[in-house]
C-alpha cells in the first residue's frame, strides 16, 4: 500500500470525521484481522488505539506506558509495534496540543485520507498468497521461518538435525557502522546522536539503529508457571468455604491465602464459628456479612466460638426448660425447615445433631436423617 503524501494529518482528522470514527475503528479492526503481516502485538496495540479514539476529535492521545500495560507487554514492544503499523499504514501520529494553550501529546489517527483502503485489501491478498504458495512450495519437515540472512535455515521441530548442530547465535549489527568490526578491549561502542522523535519513540524503519524486537524465549528454557491457575484448595478449607454464610462478591483464592496462613488449630477454630457466625447474622437482618478474607485475616472467628445471646439480650430460648418443653414435634419440624438450611443454627435449633448436647428428639432426628445431613459442627455434609 502506497501512501498519498499530498496528504496532511489535519486531513486524515477531517476524513474520519466525516466517515465516522465508528465506521473508521470497525472498517481497520476487520483489516487488521485479516492481514496476515500483522503480529499479535500489533494487532493489540491497533485495538487500544481504535478504542481509544475520541469520536469528536477523530484522534486517539493514549501513552505508550498505557498501552503497555493494557495489553500487558513491554514498552518496547508497544513502540516496535506502533512504527510497524505506521509503516503498513494503519496509524500515524503528530505532537501537538489538545487546546491552545496546553502541552503537547502524542495523537494518533487512522491515515484515511492518505491510504487508500482498496490498496490495503490488495496488499492483504497478495500476503495470503505468497503465504499459501511457500506452504505448497515447502519440503515435509522444514520450518516455516527461515534462518537469519547469511546463515542456514533453522531447522523445524519435525526435522531431525544433523549431529554436531548448534542453535545459531543472533549478533546485533554494529551501530554507526556497515560492518562488523572487533573492538579492541575497554573500547567504548560508539554512540548515535538521538532525534527528538527517536527519543521518545525509540529506532524506527528510518533510522539506521537496528530495530529492538524484544527477546524470543528459547524453547529449551523452562516454562514459568502459570499466575492465574487455580490454587490446590485443601479439604479444611474446602468445608470452611462452604459452610461461610455468604460467598458472594468473595474472592476465593485470596480467602484461601489467608486461611493456610493459620495454624491447623486456628484453621478447625475458624470453621467451627461458621454456626454461631450465621446464627448472628440471622438475627441482625441489617448487618452485612463481612468477606470470608477479612473474616479470617481480622481473626473474626475469635469471637463467634461460642453460642451468642438473643437479641432481647437474655439465653437462648432453648436454655430455659419451660420453652423447651412447650415444644411440639411439629414445631420442631418448622423451626428446622426453617433455620437448617446448609448451616445449623445453634441460635435457633440448640446444638447441632451428632453433638451430645444436642436437644432435638431423637424420634425427629431419626425421621429427618439429620445426622446424615449435619456433622456435629452444624455443617451439612456432602460436597462442595
């Protein structure tokens, strides 16, 4: 694709301006998907500055550190990255203030009026083309990236190599200079004066510095694990977790960070505070349950070891004989319908079935199976 140089960037503004920066932004993001000379970093560092484009401006001003980050790769590669799609024609940019009077940004826009994007769809099918004709012209076995200028074809990894074969070595080409000379020692590489432009964009196809790709792995390097894989939950915190009375907006694995940091003691203390926990939380409707994190890094648990007291202040109504034999089976049957959903609420219900104190009939225990559905600590069994 040639660039028109009667062009000026004013123009490109007018010209996405008056197409619409939303047709613009969708017209080169369903170009770059399809152009086969485009990298994975390029194609992500076109997608920030298309989303980024101001519609009553037509330009898009984003740092190259914000790129970076967004996107998640070094700023040297967001640079490399921006000079190649200036170059194939996507983006160009000037430094220029966003009103009289400011500092100058960086503002990107997409060349529309001085690329022509029939030419673009040309360059992308001649692309395919001569990528699908090196497929077919290619032995079995051989790699589809040749080897560097000067220097054999790296062999693919379906091709066996031949005995005393060494991975071959990338040299920088020297700087200021057409050939490679040796220094002598202590000598100094020579130094380039920088432009404005390169100063804050680094080498581009322009200048004669080489253009700095970040460093390709080696594939005999060991591979880093991965940050985002789930954690290997541990059976105690498997039945903390699911007897917490609210998960939701909870972070598990940074709940679980915190719990390993407890001792094995600390760890069955926090699980069995879960009943009495839910217990005051039924009774205090306007009080929001605190996150299963902060509960175990603030040693919460501390204070929900115990049965807690009544709202009006007094024992719970199953410490006084009088309420505890005014009950019926049937008013057993409702209380437990009620207040044994996954937890068992001592508050409610006494102790919990399996304790030896607990005070449900057994008749009822029996009936409802509620020692195969609640262990002693109040916590319905099952899986998570």
């Amino acid at each position: 694709m040639i660039p028109n140089n009667t062009g000026t960037f004013d123009d490109d503004i007018a010209a996405v301006l008056k197409e619409g920066t939303l047709v613009v932004s969708f017209q080169r993001a369903c170009d770059a998907l399809r152009d086969r000379r485009l990298e994975f970093s390029q194609r992500a560092v076109l997608a920030e500055l298309l989303e980024c484009m101001n519609r009553d401006t037509g330009t898009a001003w984003p740092s190259r550190q914000t790129i970076a980050e967004r996107i998640g790769a070094p700023v040297k590669t967001v640079m490399n990255a921006l000079y190649a799609l200036k170059r194939l024609g996507y983006i160009d940019w000037e430094r220029r203030p966003l009103n009289p009077g400011e500092r100058s940004l960086t503002q990107y826009v997409v060349p529309a009026a001085r690329f022509d994007r029939e030419s673009l769809q040309l360059e992308i099918t001649k692309a395919i083309t001569e990528l699908r004709q090196q497929k077919s012209a290619r032995p079995a076995g051989q790699s589809e990236v040749p080897g560097p200028p000067g220097m054999p074809a790296i062999p693919g990894k379906n091709t066996a190599r031949p005995a005393g074969y060494a991975r071959p070595i990338r040299q920088e080409s020297a700087r200021n200079t057409g050939q490679n000379t040796a220094r002598s020692a202590g000598q100094q590489e020579p130094t380039k004066e920088l432009t404005k432009e390169e100063k804050e964009y680094g080498p581009n196809e322009g200048s004669d510095l080489p253009l700095q790709l970040p460093d390709i792995q080696s594939a005999d390097a060991p591979k880093k694990p991965r940050k985002n894989s789930a954690p290997n939950y541990t059976e105690a915190f498997e039945l903390f977790w699911k007897a917490y009375p609210d998960r939701r907006n909870n972070s598990k694995p940074n709940a679980f960070e915190q719990f390993r940091k407890l001792s094995d003691e600390d760890q069955t203390r926090a699980k069995d505070s879960l009943p009495h926990y839910a217990a005051y939380l039924r009774s205090k409707p306007d009080t929001p349950c605190v996150h299963a994190e902060r509960y175990l890094k603030w040693r919460r648990f501390d204070g929900y070891l115990e049965p807690q007291v009544s709202s009006s202040g007094g024992d719970a109504w199953w410490q006084d004989p009088k309420k505890l034999a005014a009950m019926t089976l049937d008013r057993w049957r409702i209380g437990i319908s009620k207040f044994a959903n996954g937890i068992w609420h001592v508050q409610e219900l006494g102790p919990p079935p399996g304790d030896p104190k607990c005070i449900v009939p057994r008749a009822l225990i029996d009936e409802l199976r509620l020692t195969e559905l609640y262990n002693e600590h109040g916590i319905a069994r099952g899986k998570h």
